[in-house]
C-alpha cells in the first residue's frame, strides 16, 4: 500500500464515515455507562447500523472502479509492463475492499455491546420497579 492510495474518494468516504460512526459509538457507550440513555436515542442506533452496513459497500465500490481504471489504462497501453499496471491496479482496487471491512466489523462488534448493554439497562431498570412495587406493597 502506498500513499497514492488516498487519492480516492471512496477511500476518503469510508474514512468520513467510518470516523463519524465511532464518533457516535462512543457518545452512546458513555451515555449508556452514565444512566443518560433515553429511549428516544434508540432510532439513532438503526441510522448507525445503516452506517456501518454501507462501509463494505462503499469498500466493494472502491474495487469496482478501481478495477475499471486499471482496464480502461490497460486498454489504452498508458503502462508500457502491462503486468505490473495490472498487480497496482488490483492492489489499489482491493485497498478500498479491505478498508472498508476493517472500518466495519470493530463498529459492528460495538453497536452489539451498545446494543447489550441498553437493554442490561432497561432489565434492571424494570427490575427495580418491580422492587419498588413489592416493597410499596
């Protein structure tokens, strides 16, 4: 991998995205540590696992149009070692295929731990209103 890799927009789209999605991974993990978790910031957590589901794609869309550059400039004889235009292109094609994965799946396994410990929060927020109830009694 070489720097000119970062010259592509959908390189530069994972990351936005990717950084916006731990951004708000974290904001929900300290809420829910904290007890300021409301029930209305749960709409909020389908928008995010929507976010992190488009990072492969946009992964699969980088490959996509990296491997079309490198056959239209094969196609056009712009490298004179047709073999190591081939070898960079599909490098830099799969770049964006593996960014893309490595963004997602820690964010996947921390919307799940979001996800566990918002409901950890609401069992005993309904086990400690059944207390309440017994006690009251």
């Amino acid at each position: 991998m070489s720097f000119h890799s970062f010259d592509n927009l959908v390189v530069w789209s994972i990351l936005a995205l990717g950084f916006t999605c731990y951004q708000l991974l974290t904001y929900y993990i300290i809420r829910a540590y904290s007890g300021n978790y409301q029930l209305k910031d749960a709409s909020w957590l389908s928008a995010i696992e929507i976010f992190i589901g488009a990072l492969p794609l946009l992964g699969l869309l980088g490959t996509i149009s990296g491997l079309l550059d490198t056959f239209h400039a094969m196609s056009q004889g712009a490298e004179l070692d047709q073999a190591s235009a081939l070898s960079q292109g599909i490098a830099d094609a799969l770049w964006t295929t593996q960014l893309g994965l490595v963004v997602a799946i820690p964010a996947w396994l921390l919307l799940g731990y979001i996800k566990h410990l918002l409901v950890k929060q609401v069992v005993d927020q309904l086990n400690q209103g059944k207390q309440g109830e017994t006690h009251a009694c």
